[in-house]
C-alpha cells in the first residue's frame, strides 16, 4: 500500500478523539503483539484496554490505551486501578497519541515508583509502524478512513491557527472597519482591511513612528495568505483607499516620511472598542469561575478547573470551525464534538482521583449552564468567539462563499432531517438562548430559505419519541423520583436527558415539567405517541411550529429510481442497523439530489452554490453516497449555516437582530456517557428499587451507580 504522509499520521493522532484511538489501538496491538493479545475495554475494565493472555495463571501483562495528556498521572492510575481490582501488573503496555519526550526516563521513573515494567508507545512509534510495516499502515487508513481524505485536504489549511489573543485582536479590528462599511458584501477585503489597522497599531506622527507599503502588505499577507490568490484584491490599492476614506476609521499617508499611521482619534476608537471586547472577556472568565467555585470546586484547584474550561471552549469552537472548513473544501469530519474530552486533557496535575472528579463534574456543568442558560457576559463573548471563528476558517477555505451565501439563501430548499427536528424538540425546557437548533431554523425561514418535512422523517421523528417513550416507561418511570442527574444523563436517549435537565434544574430552564407526561404535552398531546393516529396531529403541529411545508412519501417515490434507491439501502443497511431507516435515508437524499436536477441548481459557485440540501448533522450517509457514485454532497449541516451568517457581511442584519440568541454551539458532548449496554444493565438493575423502602431504595441505586456508571458517590 502507498505510505502515508508522515505528516499527515501525525495530524489524524492529533485530532482524533477517544473512542476511535481507542478501537485502533486495539487492532493495531492485536497485530504488534500478536493472537495472545485480547482486548477489553469499557467502564469496568479494571483500569486496562487489554492484556496478553499467558500460558497460565493470571495475566501480569496488561495495556491501557489513552489519548489524555498527562501521561504521566494516568500510569500511574492505570496501575493503582489494576491493583485494586485484585490484579497483580508486572507489565503495562501503555499507548498514546501524545508524543513523550524522554520516554525512557519516564519508563524508568514509574518503574521505581510502583514496581511495574512500563512501555510507553507513542505518537513517533506509530508513524513509525505506519510507514514500516504495511499491515500497520493499513490498520490505520482502515481505522481513520472517513478523515484521511478529508484531512489531506485539510492539513495546508490549519496549520496556522490563531493565537486566543490575537483572534479577538481582528475580531475588535473589524467590528470598527465593519460598521463603517455596510455596504461590503465581501469577506475578504473587509478583512484585509483590517488586518491593515492592525499592521498600524503603535505607530505615531508625533513620535516619527510609521509603516511602510511593503511592511504593512508582509504583515497582512502573513494573517491572511488567501489574499494572494485574490488577485482583484491589490494591497496596495486598498492601503491607498483607506488613506483617502472620508470619515472613521481611516489611515494617513505623510509624503515626507513615504510612510503610514493611525491619526489619533482612529487610535483611540479602536484602543476603546478593543478594551469593551476585552472586558467583556475577563468578564466571561470572572462568570465562570464564579460558576466553578458554586460548583464545589476546591479553591487550590480553581485555576486548574478555569484553565480546563478555557481550553476546552477554544478547542470546541476551533472543532466546530476545523468542521466547517471540512464542508467549504467538500471534506467530511463532522464528528461528534466531545468537549469532555478537552477539560479531561487539562486535568493531569490534580493528583487525587476524587478531586479530579469533582473538578471534572464541575467543569462539564459549568460549561453546560455556560451555553444552555448563559448571562450577559457568556452571550457576547460566546457569539464573538463564534463569529470570530466562522470568519476565520471561512476566510482559510474560501472567502466568497460568505459573500455568494448572502445571495444565495432565499433560495435555499432545506429538507429538514430527522435528527434536526428532535434536537429541536429537545431544546423546548431551555431559555430562548439555549435553543440553538430552533434559533437556526427560525433565522433561515426569517433570511428566505424554504424548509420542508417529508413524511420519511415525520415517521422517522414520531417513532423515535414512541419508542423514547416506552423506554421511558419501563425504565425510568419507576425510579425517577429518586434519580439524580448524574446518573440519568448517561441516556443515549436526547429527550429523557431534556425531560430530567429541565425537571432536576429548573433555575437553569424557561419550563420544568413535573412529569414525562407534560413534557411531551410540550409537543402537542402525550397521547399522540401512543398511537399511529396522533402522528398527523404531531405532523400538523411541526410545520406550524416550524414553518415547514410538507412532502408526501408519494411525491418523493414518483421522483426517485427505485433500483438506485436500493443500491443506497444496502450500503446504508448495515450503519443504520434498520431497513426502514436506511430505506427513508435513501429516498431523501435521492430526492434532494432530483430535486436538484429538476430546478436547474447546478452549484457553480462550489457546493456552496446548491440551493436544495438535507439539512441534518448525518454523515453516514455522505460515504454510502459515495460509494453508488453520488459524488456531490447532499446534506448540511446546521451548525454550517449559522457560520456563514456569522461570517457574510450581506446577512449581518439578521445575525445582529438574532444577537441575544444566536446559535453558538450544535450537538455537543459535553459529559462523558457510558456505553448503552452499560446504561442499559444499570436501569435493569435499579428498576425495581422504588419498591424498597425509601433510605435502602436511595442506597441501592447510588450503590449500582458507582458500579456501573463510574459515579463517586460516598457510601
């Protein structure tokens, strides 16, 4: 097989999450180590991923798998957990994503320290693998093959991304420029324009400070490479446009010195606009280390856990940026965005397993409450953080698709998918600023797209809240006024964990249902989910709700060819576990793309240029696409959109009127959840508990919890 780019293995280690490290660290030592090797994994695994099955007796040779930091500390807690289960380590196998500098020395330290001869395998070792041994290379493109394309295509791109700083430094930049030029369409040069204020900053007539052409084009070229592919956009014309401007911001030009400054007043409205977005920072910051410190955090570990936070933000909105770029160069990583695993990154120097955990608890619901029902401070510096990372990946893709999109949007048909129309009925406790899926939905009808619900995904959606509800019922309902949050919210099931949010923190929430009961009367009627003959009811209250117009099964079939849309059902058959829903999956996206054809929408302006999409966060479906020869991308993300209204100037209107509200964050993980099959032993097992009486009920269930859940209740 062809080697890949060392680069490139580097790139894919460093960005890949947990669980997918995890299952390719498994095969690719089931290889290294051979057939003694046996994998395990899951959350009692006794602190190992594996070990090497000896001849007899007890395994002493075990492996953890881990993409954590803090090497260092999870050693020595894989070891400590080992013993504790009653297993005696002579040798732990422990491999990273991470690349450990001195890795000898770090072997031979934790020896001493605990008795137990450790390897460490790093992110050096596997490229190595890869490019050596060509099962090896293999097990790692099989393993990441969703990305590896994408990522080729992504690496030029995100090499050089901002510092936190510095981001917020263009952002003030041209929020100033911004408002002086409401008539620009176009992305780029607005920002060009304002990376040449930038290139100003510290100069001074009075002192005989000033910046030549030449260091003010190298300085800007530098922010922004793209302009060098823009060959309408001449530096030096736009240094000379600003010198001329009439009114604020502008630039001067002294003909004696044949050099360029920002006249006083200038300097001063973007010094005073750059404070107000710094405080409004320090502002954020102070709000969730309020929040930290209400949580519980111990005070030696409250910069720990801020720190923690503040990581994990900036990494979850670079993802969902590094996401958006994806979708502007036609790419597909659209993973889940599991921001539990950035705060666990940070954790590494709390060295006592129970303050970890409450540091941990405390961090994931900070945030949560940061995005979900957030002050004045978290709301600004939120949507600034999120237009400012919109505008950048944007601008690293390609800069016109802001400005065509604007043109473009009241001419989007927009088929609603299924998982859409449920993150939005999860969102119905939260404050209108929590509802980002909602939000989305009512600017795009506001801006002109048209939005549709077939009835594939009424089905779809009415059968997801039946069957929630039945698990509802038989799981929860006979204990649900002993759960707590922490235990409920493992549910794979989004509604039950918005039904237990809302219940169990109603400060945080617009509505708190006393029972499942009302909050499915929050959709309409309860009683419309127990039989077929609610789901018209249902169907008429979501496209009131959501200003949806509907399309008949009969429409899409008479539109579609029943062969290709077979051909699609196989491919899909086997992620979807379900055959009608990789039947519905095949007919939406036939008919988007018919409907495509039908109406003229050809995309010349890049995938961005198509006026008829599938919105829904489903990325499955994109490679099966591929694989019947369906080369041009049929679904949209959400989260995609909201970026570019966030970055188009022509639709800054809307985005400011939408401001208090404005969509920041889709589909994020934000606390860890254990395995369904796990979730699923521990509500078997606790079903029963509300027979009890009520002090040996409560015990019985934190007791399962700690089992099966990882909870650190004190018993």
């Amino acid at each position: 097989m062809a080697r890949l780019d060392p680069g490139l293995t580097a790139y894919i280690l460093e960005s890949v999450g947990g669980d997918a490290f995890e299952s390719f660290g498994q095969a690719l030592l089931s290889h290294v180590l051979g057939i003694d090797f046996e994998a395990t994994g899951g959350m009692h695994d006794g602190g190992q991923d594996g070990f090497i099955r000896p001849i007899s007796g007890k395994p002493a040779h075990y492996v953890q798998i881990s993409v954590r930091a803090d090497s260092k500390q999870k050693i020595r807690q894989t070891i400590a957990r080992l013993k504790e289960t009653d297993r005696n380590p002579e040798n732990l196998t422990y491999l990273t994503n991470r690349q450990i500098p001195q890795k000898d020395l770090l072997e031979s330290s934790l020896e001493k320290e605990t008795g137990v001869s450790v390897r460490v395998l790093d992110k050096r070792w596997i490229s190595l693998q890869t490019q050596t041994d060509d099962v090896a290379g293999t097990i790692f493109a099989d393993s990441f093959a969703r990305i590896v394309e994408s990522a080729t295509t992504l690496k030029n791109h995100v090499s050089d991304v901002y510092s936190p700083n510095e981001r917020m430094s263009v952002m003030s930049y041209m929020e100033v420029h911004a408002a002086s030029e409401p008539d620009e369409s176009d992305l780029l040069p607005l920002a060009v324009d304002s990376a040449i204020y930038m290139a100003l900053a510290g100069t001074d007539p009075d002192e005989g400070i000033f910046k030549s052409e030449a260091e003010i084009i190298e300085f800007v070229e530098d922010k922004f490479p793209a302009v060098k592919k823009r060959k309408d956009l001449a530096l030096g014309d736009r240094i000379k446009r600003l010198s001329s401007k009439q009114g604020t911001p502008r630039i001067r030009h002294h003909r004696k010195e044949n050099g360029y400054c920002l006249p006083f007043d200038v300097r001063s409205e973007f010094s005073e606009h750059g404070q107000a977005v710094r405080q409004a920072e320090v502002s954020f910051w102070d709000s969730m280390r309020t929040r930290l410190t209400d949580s519980g955090v111990p005070e030696k570990w409250i910069d720990v856990a801020l720190d923690a936070c503040r990581h994990a933000i900036e990494k979850t909105f670079e993802k969902q940026g590094l996401n958006f770029l994806a979708s502007i160069k036609g790419a597909s990583i659209n993973d889940e965005i599991k921001t539990h695993e950035y705060i666990d990154e940070k954790l590494g120097r709390i060295d006592s397993e129970d303050d970890r955990y409450v540091v941990m608890r405390a961090c994931q619901n900070s945030i949560r409450h940061a995005f979900y029902s957030p002050n004045e401070f978290e709301i600004e510096h939120a949507f600034r953080l999120f237009k400012a990372f919109s505008i950048e990946f944007a601008i690293k893709g390609d800069a016109r698709v802001a400005s065509y999109f604007s043109k473009l949007i009241k001419k989007l048909r927009l088929y609603v998918g299924t998982d859409v129309i449920v993150r939005a009925l999860s969102e119905v406790c939260a404050h209108p600023v929590g509802r980002a899926t909602q939000n989305a939905l009512k600017m795009l009808s506001r801006a002109g797209a048209k939005l549709y619900l077939t009835e594939y995904v009424l089905e779809e959606v009415w059968h997801h809240i039946h069957s929630t509800d039945l698990e509802f019922k038989n799981f929860y309902a006979p204990w649900e006024k002993r759960a707590a949050l922490i235990e409920v919210q493992n549910s794979d099931k989004i509604l039950i964990r918005a039904y237990f949010y809302g219940r169990l923190e109603p400060e945080y929430h617009e509505k708190s249902p006393s029972n499942w009961d009302q909050f499915l009367s929050y959709f309409g009627d309860s009683s419309w989910f127990r039989d077929k003959s609610g789901m018209d009811s249902f169907g008429a209250f979501l496209r009131r709700k959501f200003g949806l117009a509907f399309v008949s099964k009969e429409e899409i079939r008479r539109a579609v060819d029943e062969s290709e849309a077979g051909q699609l059902e196989k491919e899909l058959e086997e992620e979807k576990k379900d055959a009608r829903l990789a039947w519905n999956d095949a007919y939406l996206s036939l008919y988007v793309r018919q409907q495509r054809r039908s109406t003229g929408d050809v995309g010349g302006d890049g995938i961005y240029g198509f006026a008829n999409w599938w919105l829904t966060e489903e990325y499955k479906v994109v490679e099966a696409l591929k694989k019947v020869g369906v080369r041009r991308q049929l679904t949209m993300h959400p989260q995609f959109l909201m970026n570019l209204f966030a970055a188009s100037p022509g639709l800054s209107k809307v985005a400011k009127d939408y401001q208090g509200i404005f969509p920041t964050h889709f589909g994020l993980r934000i606390s860890s959840r254990v395995p369904i099959q796990t979730m699923h032993q521990f509500l078997e097992s606790v079903k029963d508990a509300a027979e009890a009486e009520e002090a040996k009920a409560d015990a019985y269930i934190r007791h399962q919890a700690n089992r099966y859940l990882n909870t650190n209740y004190q018993l």
